[in-house]
C-alpha cells in the first residue's frame, strides 16, 4: 500500500475474496457511528493517548509491572460465533512473552513455532500466503470452465515444448539483425523498436503516465533502467553477483546452441564480465531509489528534442513517428542518469553495446522460448533474488492468464466470488476511516488554517473504487489455441502500442491499475483515488460477522487508513484535491512535517533485520526509502481505532466479545498481517527494492510510537516497546 506508483501493501501478492451473505451488524455501527457521533468525542479519546505531531515521552510511569495475560485470563467465554477467530488468535500467540519486551514475539510466536518454510516458500505469512491458497482455488474453478478468450491461450501455452523452435528461431533472427549493425544510432533505433515488439529495455526504461503538474494528460517518461540484476547496489558486491550471471550466460548461450552475444572468439567468461561491467557503470550513474522519493525534486519536464540525441534515436526506434514530432513531452526524473548514460554509451566500443542489448533480448524472452529457457532464467533469479523453486508449467500458464488477460479473468472472478453486499459493507468502512481523517486534520496542533483547509478539501473529495472495474475494453482478435508464441507477440505488441498511444491523451482515471483478484490495494496521487480489489475483502483480512467488529477495523480497516493516509505522506502530500502537483502547505507547517517525518526516518533506521536462524543481522531498514510506508502504517493504524471508537460509541455492544477491544485491536492487526517468515536470500532483496519496513517492523513500528498501545498494555517507560521518545506524523 503506498502512493501513486508505489501504492501497494506488499509489492508481490495476489489473492481472491470471500462471499460474505447479508450485511453484518458491525456494518450497521460504522454507519451510524460516523453520522452521530460528535468528532469531539473521539478526539478526547484519542488525544489523550497521543496525537503530538512531534517527539513525545510516555506518560506511563517507570516503575508500573507488566502483566502477561494466558488465554486463560483472557477469555473463559466469548461470542460463539467468534470462536475460529479467538482459537486461531490464541495458537498464534505466545503468551510467555512480555508483550512490552517484544510484541512481535508475543502475537506471532505461536504461529513461528509451528510453521516453517518448505523447499517452494521464499515466505510465508498470515495473510497473503493464506488469501493466495483461496484465491488460487477460485481462479482454478473459473478456468476449470473454459472460458472463451482466456482457455485458448492457457491451452497453448501449457502445450508448448520445452523448446520453442518457432520462437528461438525468431529470436536468433534478431540477433543476427544485431551482429549485421554497424553504428550506435542504428543499434540505439533498433533497441527502442525491440522494448515494443518484444518488451526488451536496454539501457533505460520507457514509459506513458499522468503529467503530475497537468494530472490530466499523458506524457512519456524516461527512466532509469537497463540492469538485469535486480538492484544497482548489486553491482558493487561482484564477488556475489558475478558467478549466477555468468553461469546464467553460459546457459542460455548452451540451450540456444549458438552464442548469441556477439563476440564468437571469447567464452562465456568473457562475455560475462564485459555485461557485468557495462551494467556496473549502468548502475554508478543510477540515482539511488531513495531520492527518486520527492515529485518535485524529479520534475524534469522537456521537448523530445531537448534531450540528449542517443535518447531521442532510441525513442524514435519504439515509434518513427516521434522523429516527426519533436515537440513530444517528455518527463525525466533523472537527468543525471541520462546524462551519464549518454557519455558511457559514447565511450563505449559498438561490440560491446551490441553484445548488451543481445543479451538483454535474449534474458527478456527466454521466460516464452520454451520451459529450458524459462527454468534457466528462474534459476539465476533465484540465485540472485531469493526466488522460491521453479513453478509447474500450469501455475506458470495460469499467472501468465493473470498478466495478459486479467481483465477478462477479473470479471469472471467478480461474477464467482463477489457480492454487492460486501462492496457496500466496504465504502460504508471507508467513509468511516474519512471521517476519522478530517477529526485528526482537525486535532493536529502543527497545521494552520490555510493548510488545513485544502487537507481537508483533499479527504472530502478523494474517489473510492471497491471490486473491479465495472468494463473493459474487449480484445480485437481471437487468441491461438496451438500457437503460444504468437499470442505472447500479439499482446505484448497490443499492451505496448496501447501505452504508447496514451502519449498526449486526456488520462482516465477511472481506470484499474491492479485486476479484482489481486490481493493488494493503493492510492493514486494524481487522481486523489484509493482502489480496494474484491480479492483483498476475505479473511483473514476481513471476516464480516466471523470476526468482533474491532478485528475487523484492525485488519481492513488498518488498510483503508494507511491508502487514505499516503495522501498526506512524503509523496501525496504534495498533491493537491485535484491529483495536481502543487505548493498548498505553507513554509512553516512544511517544515514541521518534515522535523517530523526525519524523526520516523531516524527511527526505522536503527531497525535491524536478523537471518532466519537469528544469528546474524542482514541489514537495517533504509528509513528514507520507506519513509511513505512507514507514515501510512503509523497514520493507518491510528485511523482505524479511531473510527472503532466512534462505532462503539454508537454501540457499545460491539465491544462484548469476552476480551479487551484494546488489546485485541493490536493483537488482530499484528496477527492479520505481518506473522510473516522469509528465506535470507528475500530478505537481503527486499532491504534493497522494496519500499515497505519488513513484516517484523510494520508490527512493532507503530506500536512503539503508540501511548495507546503502552496504556492498554500497561508497559513501563523506556520498555523496549514503549520509548521515551515516540514519532509522530498524524
């Protein structure tokens, strides 16, 4: 979950929905709660727990003992309606631990005793792996049917030999094409043509989206790209990274039984290291993804042909037309890379640009060229990423369904698995954790008039999209039942020319940007919307009248408050009512906001991150790259209580669930998302891609910050879970 083209909870998952029958009684509270309640109410709760917009002390005292409750003391008698959800809480709970010693520990040790990681896990959690096991069986029945469009091209593509004679043989075509070009303009064309035909991106990364100073039109952005591995930090640990590349080359260069990357007289070593080392300096010129944060400070607006000519060659290459029109607008978040791109593809002899794009054509397709190409390529991600055991060719085919044709896929999966009823019960839970927001614009001490005005103009006219898109544009031509190759060109062809398209064109942000069986939600800065797929409205994340309201509130509801949040977080905050890039803040309240935000920067940044057997500390959370995460978990936990307090106001009885409402609130929400396990090999690539806190620190992190959470848990001052010193945004 985050902003803009960040905006996701966990940048991976996907996942399916339950069918929730009738409108559930909790519903019914959050409806009336958010109508009658005075927002004063819930501010006297609130505030007197913390709503300091700087570095507070607790007001626990140091010499109060903590209690450790068993299941036992807990609950002798609840609801019976709720009893998976309290035998689940208790078997994942290790109530041994001290809550204020480590909460994580005390929520999840259950759950981390009884469950490892299997050959196949590059993780497994509570809430995504468990969401995607029954969205898998949901999306397995619909294609069970055979559906018209999506059958065809699972049928070709589970039928395709391990090599793909048609589609190597096209690809050594092009290879060849390559080996005959004798200048860099030529080669540059040609690569701009390969990202659309075969989306192949050498040296950078292309793109159509919104003009953040014009949220409604599209413009054509050039960015930092061009590395096969995963990270540009990557390239200074050669020692790690070399072999994989070079056994990976060595592989291909075998399977296709000619060398494909140029120069014939050298071996595969050689080889290796002339991509590694072109890509190293790929990479020093890379900006690190930290500073890539701030819209403003990567507003570089210009004409095509003010950019640097190897630019505007390899552009023209993905549409002649352009060389045409050189008054295409284009953004660049990073001139510094260009212009460094542009002096090493200058300095650089022709063979060894040649043999880079080569490689990158042919490490782009190999994933379609047959399953020995595809387990290759698998293989080196592996290595190189922490990817988990290769996939059958089924579970590959089907994912492949999801990317290519997930329009046509969601709307099946909405017809299958989700009723109206339940989107309704979620915008009623949305407008609930809004009317939280404007009470906490309205309480913070920090903002003036003026900045708190258009705040809350920006909450009052935000979007909310819940399910799936209500239509989609139909496919032109009918897919191959025998040719998987041919339908992979077609749309790959048919996505790329319709991004490219949108170049110029008014944006519509009524559009998707995830399918409705995809287990994640976000926020669109530009268009002031949040987007809520079906797949996200089951348990464990949502479980209707099977879970006490204020579970409810602590695992969706937690997620509608961190979306809403990113609009008000390093990023969003800089976007306007309208989804326009803009200055609304006044100086003085911006610096406030960012005393504020360097102090979560700090703070995160001293969390460590400890291998599986704990035995060794694998890096520290980056706080500035995961600033937007950390504000949106932090304000969207807080929002969520918020909004349950103002239900319970309206209705007591919500809270008659045998168990204390507090203690559960942050026990459900740990328990609902982040009771999580990873390979070390995940971890040591999500500290350096990823710009969410890992699962351990998304728990912990905004309790620490939380005089909520230290008085429900009575914890003494200066506990590892209760600091003296507390971060604050809202």
């Amino acid at each position: 979950m985050s902003s803009s083209e960040d905006s996701s909870l966990l940048n991976t998952q996907t996942a399916k929905q339950s069918t929730v029958a009738g409108r559930p009684a909790w519903v019914k509270y959050a409806v009336v709660g958010g109508v009658i309640v005075v927002a004063g109410i819930v501010g006297v709760v609130w505030n007197s727990i913390s709503v300091q917009a700087t570095p507070t002390s607790s007001t626990t005292t140091e010499n109060q003992t903590t209690t450790t409750p068993t299941p036992a003391d807990i609950a002798t008698s609840y609801p019976p309606q709720y009893a998976e959800f309290y035998t689940s809480m208790f078997a994942n709970m290790d109530a041994t631990v001290d809550p204020c010693e480590d909460f994580y520990q005390y929520a999840c040790g259950g759950w981390l005793d009884a469950n490892d990681l299997t050959d196949t896990d590059s993780y497994i959690d509570t809430s995504f792996s468990i969401v995607n096991k029954n969205n898998d069986k949901i999306i397995h029945d619909i294609m069970a049917t055979k559906p018209d469009v999506i059958d065809p091209f699972y049928q070709a593509c589970v039928a395709e030999p391990a090599v793909n004679g048609e589609a190597v043989a096209d690809v050594t075509t092009q290879l060849r094409h390559i080996a005959t070009l004798d200048s860099v303009d030529a080669l540059l064309a040609y690569a701009g043509a390969l990202a659309v035909t075969t989306t192949t991106k050498s040296f950078l990364d292309i793109d159509v989206g919104v003009d953040p100073k014009n949220a409604t039109v599209n413009v054509l952005y050039l960015l930092q790209g061009g590395l096969t591995l995963s990270s540009a930090e990557y390239y200074a640990n050669a020692a790690k990274y070399f072999g994989p590349l070079h056994e990976y080359i060595a592989n291909l260069s075998a399977a296709l039984d000619h060398h494909p990357f140029q120069t014939r007289n050298h071996g595969s070593d050689m080889i290796a290291q002339t991509i590694f080392d072109f890509e190293a300096q790929i990479a020093n010129v890379s900006l690190p993804r930290a500073q890539l944060r701030d819209p403003w400070a990567t507003y570089h607006k210009f004409d095509l042909q003010d950019v640097h000519p190897f630019v505007a060659t390899y552009v023209q290459g993905m549409n002649p037309l352009w060389g045409t029109n050189q008054t295409v607008p284009v953004l660049v978040p990073s001139p510094q890379f260009l212009e460094g791109l542009a002096k090493l593809v200058a300095n650089t002899d022709l063979a060894v640009l040649k043999t880079y794009v080569s490689f990158h054509l042919v490490h782009t397709r190999s994933p379609v060229l047959g399953d020995t190409f595809r387990v290759l390529t698998h293989n080196f991600r592996s290595a190189t990423e922490g990817l988990p055991a290769v996939e059958s060719r089924q579970v590959y085919c089907t994912n492949l369904v999801k990317s290519y044709l997930g329009e046509y896929l969601g709307q099946l999966y909405l017809d299958k698995a989700f009723q109206p009823s339940v989107k309704a019960q979620a915008k009623a839970l949305i407008q609930q954790i809004e009317d939280a927001m404007t009470d906490l614009i309205h309480q913070v001490d920090w903002l003036d008039a003026p900045t708190r005005r258009v705040a809350l103009d920006k909450v009052a006219k935000i979007a909310n999209f819940v399910g799936g898109p209500d239509s989609f544009e139909p496919l032109p031509f009918p897919l191959n039942a025998t040719n998987f190759y041919q339908n992979v060109q077609t749309l790959d062809s048919l996505a790329n020319n319709a991004t490219l398209n949108k170049l110029g064109n008014q944006v519509d942000h009524t559009k998707w940007a995830m399918f409705a069986f995809t287990a994640n939600a976000y926020n669109d800065a530009t268009a002031n919307k949040m987007v809520f797929p079906a797949a996200f409205l089951q348990k464990p994340i949502y479980g209707a009248s099977e879970f006490p309201a204020v579970a409810n509130y602590a695992r969706i509801g937690v997620v509608m408050g961190h979306e809403l949040t990113h609009g008000f977080d390093d990023r969003g905050r800089n976007f306007d009512p309208s989804g326009q890039l803009a200055h609304w803040w006044t100086a003085d309240v911006k610096d406030k906001f960012e005393s504020n935000t360097q102090c979560l920067v700090d703070q995160y940044s001293t969390f460590p991150v400890e291998s599986l057997d704990k035995k060794t500390v694998l890096g520290y959370v980056n706080g500035r790259m995961t600033l937007g995460e950390n504000i949106a978990d932090n304000g969207g936990l807080k929002l969520a209580y918020m909004a349950y307090q103002k239900a319970k106001q309206a209705d007591p009885t919500i809270a008659d669930i045998g168990y204390d409402d507090t203690k559960m609130f942050f026990t459900a929400f740990v328990q609902g998302w982040w009771c999580f396990k990873a390979t070390d090999n995940f971890y040591t690539n999500f500290l350096h891609m990823d710009p969410h806190s890992p699962a351990e620190w998304r728990a912990k992190g905004p309790m620490m910050n939380s005089l909520l959470f230290a008085d429900a848990f009575q914890c003494p001052k200066d506990s590892p879970m209760n600091p003296a010193k507390k971060c604050v945004v809202w």
